[in-house]
C-alpha cells in the first residue's frame, strides 16, 4: 500500500517573495521550468550526498535524462566537517559546486529545490519550486541528526552534519574564548571554555581528538591570558566502548589516545538533558559547559509518500536486494534512509559512505539491464574497512586483511581521505593545509566571521533551517 498525496510535515516550506507570498501549494500545480525535453527514460534522484551524486555521474552521457536534486548548490564531504568545525580547513575545501561537475554533461540537469512529496500512481514528485514526472526515483537524502526525542538538547546543543553547522560550531568556540577573556573570575569562565561532545562513534572521537591538539597547542598561544588547564574537554559515550563498530584492538588505542592528549572519556554514560549551561549526566555530576556537541546519532531523512508499513522502526524505508523500494515499482532508496536485509546483513548494511557508493554504482548497472530487459544484478556489498584519526599523529585503521594504528594509520587515513575528496584545486589546497597543519600546528582559520542578520524576506533562500 503507498499513499499518494500524504506531505512531509518536516520539509514544507513557504516561498516569500518581496513583491509575493507564494505557498508551496502554488506549485503543485506547475512543473519546474526549464527542464530539457527528452524522450529518454528520466531518473530524479533526490540528494546529492555520496550515493546520489554517484549515481549522477554513474548516468552522465548515458542513454537516460537524469534530474539531480538538492536543497545545496554543492557536495558535501562529510568525513571531514570535523576539521572545519576546529578550523583546520576552510568550508569551501570540502565543498565542490555541482553544477561544475556537470559542465562538460549533454544529459544531467541540476537544480536546488526542496522536496516535499511524492505520488507513486502518478510517477510524479513535488518540490517547493515544481513537480517533475519521473521513469525511476531515487531516493538518496541521507540522515540527519538524531537528538532521540529530547527538544531541550535538540535546541540548545550544536550538532554537525552540514558545512553551514560546522563553520556555526567554528564561530561558537573562538566566540566563546574571546568572551571568556574578558571574564575576571575562573569559576565564570568555565562553562565557556568547557567543550562536551556526545557519542563516541568516529566523529566524536575525531572532533574530541581535534578540540584536544587545539586546546594543548594553540589556544594557549592565541589566548595567553587564559589558563587552558582548566578547560576540559569530554567525550561521552553511552556504550561500553568508543567505536562500537571497530576491532576491539582500535576500540582500545583510540580510548588510550584520547586519554594521553588528556580528553576525559566517560564511558556507559547517559545524558538526560541539557539546558544551555549544564549538561545533566544519569548517576554522574553535572558538566559546566556552553558548548555541547552532539554526535551521539542519525536518523533517516523523510519524504512524504510512502505508508508507515515501508519504514523500519528506525525510520530507514526497507529496499529488496536491487534497492528498489517493497511495494513501490520503480522507486528505489540508497545508503543511509534505506534497509536491505540480506543474510550477511539482517538488520541494514552500516550508515557509511562506502555502501551508499557501492549501492550507486549497482543501480546504475541495473538501470542499463532494465532498459535492455536483461536480469539485474543483486547488491553485495565489499566492506572495505573503517578508520578513524586521533589528533594529529594517530588514527586507528581496520582494513579486511590487517589492522594497524599509530602514525602508519594516519598517513593512510590522510591518503585515502584526500583521494576520495572532489577537484584537483581540492585536493591540492587539503594538502597544502595539512602540510602546514603537520609541520607548525598553527592554522590561520581562527577567524570569527559572524554572518549578517538575513531579511524575513530572504530567509528562505539564504540560511538554513535547524
């Protein structure tokens, strides 16, 4: 069973204009202009993260019109918001334009709308700029942030999935230390020196290990007047162990680095609540603090269209093995909202890039098979392995055939992360960052760029909601 009309309550949007007020029901009724006439078969693919981007590129110059479709202008590399959130890198190094990796495409047509809801009867999708029919749908928005039902912490704490959150967090920290210079009493300055990150998966750990290298060796250099020994930095984990899904020999270095750069690590640990000043432990005192990261978690991006028997009880939409939606022809949902169970994988393949790539590029094989009528290929997914960096000389690998940690691993971590970022002038400038990052540890993005109070008029198009 699909429902047809149901909207997304979570992603209606209101268009203003300073002449007229437009709703998204105006454009329901009209298709989004500008579209290419073709009579080949049209793939939309909804998001343009790892997997949605993939699978565009995948079809560019291929026998299908292909509409890709994202509420940014730009690719996100998400592995490493960590480091514009510490002010290792610039936004713009970890952000590509999508419409230039298309420039030389005759078949792939961009735009920036946000999708409201799909009628799977009518093989037609709606946005806040149009409706487009569509041959094949592809799902591919990615997770979001996952505050497990809790409004106090969804409201005060600063999560990380956008480049635009990670340069917020950038702003909240060096804001935070110009106050608390000019603050005369040690006890008033703790709760804006303190830093809390929540959830020891990989971006806790590597955002934990970052904020430690900053704390330990430039801070104090920026900030003289300030005694760095009294900020602390703590990392909360409700599980037994930090990388829950890594070696127990990685689990095991990665906590005793952290350790060593002087991170307090608080393992089976709860948080309860948090009200913007104090983090509110289970059984445990409560933290000072005013900057509490949250890292703690995802949960599936939604889009208004499929009944509730579709969804996992995590909110992922389950998918056969071809990645074709259960019960919904020619709709198909790809690395972090979808749910393939197979017998190496009962309960969903991992929320990490590589499956969303790897279920990119079996579509894009299957669509050809399709269109040719010939047998589709099932998905198996090649765990390539995980890694995760601690500060600025150790990482922790676990690769198939070994695992290593230490320098070694960093290197690697380094290596693999810089081919997998978008455009040579990317990857040139990421090295020369993390060249100078390597042999000074003084990086010149301390900058605290406030941006400017936007019109209630252009609110819409120039920030991002929460």
């Amino acid at each position: 069973m699909v429902i047809s009309s149901q909207k997304s309550a979570q992603n209606s949007s209101y268009i203003v204009s300073t002449k007229n007020t437009f709703t998204m029901s105006d454009f329901l009724s009209q298709s989004l202009p500008n579209i290419p006439k073709s009579n080949l078969p049209k793939v939309v693919i909804v998001g343009a993260g790892f997997g949605g981007l993939k699978l565009a590129m995948k079809l560019m110059n291929k026998q299908f019109q292909v509409i890709l479709l994202d509420k940014h202008n730009y690719h996100q590399f998400q592995p490493l918001f960590y480091q514009v959130a510490t002010a290792g890198l610039e936004p713009s190094a970890i952000s590509f334009p999508l419409r230039k990796i298309f420039h030389s495409s005759k078949n792939v047509t961009f735009r920036m709308a946000q999708v409201d809801h799909f009628d799977p009867e009518m093989k037609r999708i709606y946005t806040d700029m149009g409706y487009l029919d569509y041959t094949y749908l592809v799902m591919a928005m990615g997770a979001d942030t996952n505050y497990f039902g809790n409004k106090n912490i969804e409201e005060t704490a600063s999560p990380m999935k956008t480049v635009s959150e990670a340069l917020y967090i950038r702003n909240k920290i060096i804001s935070n230390y110009e106050r608390a210079i000019n603050i005369e009493k040690v006890e008033d300055r703790k709760s804006l020196m303190n830093v809390v990150i929540v959830g020891g998966g990989p971006t806790g750990v590597e955002l934990a290990g970052a904020m430690a290298d900053l704390r330990n060796t430039v801070l104090p250099k920026d900030y003289p007047e300030l005694n760095f020994q009294n900020m602390k930095i703590v990392l909360i984990e409700a599980g037994p162990d930090l990388l829950a899904s890594m070696s127990n020999e990685s689990k095991a270095y990665a906590l005793k680095y952290l350790l060593e750069l002087g991170v307090d690590v608080m393992l089976k640990t709860m948080v309860k609540d948090y009200n913007g000043n104090e983090v509110i432990l289970e059984d445990k005192e409560p933290i000072q603090t005013q900057t509490l990261l949250w890292a703690a978690g995802i949960k599936p991006n939604t889009i208004g269209g499929f009944s509730d028997d579709m969804y996992a009880p995590n909110g992922r939409i389950f998918v056969d093995d071809f990645s074709e939606v259960k019960e919904c022809p020619g709709v198909y949902a790809l690395g972090d909202i979808s749910l393939m169970a197979q017998e190496a994988y009962p309960k969903g393949h991992p929320q990490v890039a590589q499956v969303a790539i790897q279920q990119a590029i079996c579509l894009a094989h299957n669509l050809h098979k399709m269109e040719a009528g010939k047998e589709k290929k099932i998905f198996k997914y090649n765990d390539l392995g995980s890694m995760a960096t601690i500060g600025r000389k150790l990482a922790v690998v676990d690769l198939p055939f070994i695992k290593f940690q230490g320098i070694l691993a960093w290197f690697t971590w380094l290596f693999v992360h810089l081919m997998a970022i978008l455009g040579v002038k990317n990857k040139v400038f990421i090295f020369l960052d993390w060249s100078w990052n390597y042999l000074s540890f003084d990086p010149s993005l301390r900058l605290l760029i406030k941006p400017k109070a936007v019109r209630p008029s252009e609110q819409k198009s120039l920030t991002e909601e929460r």
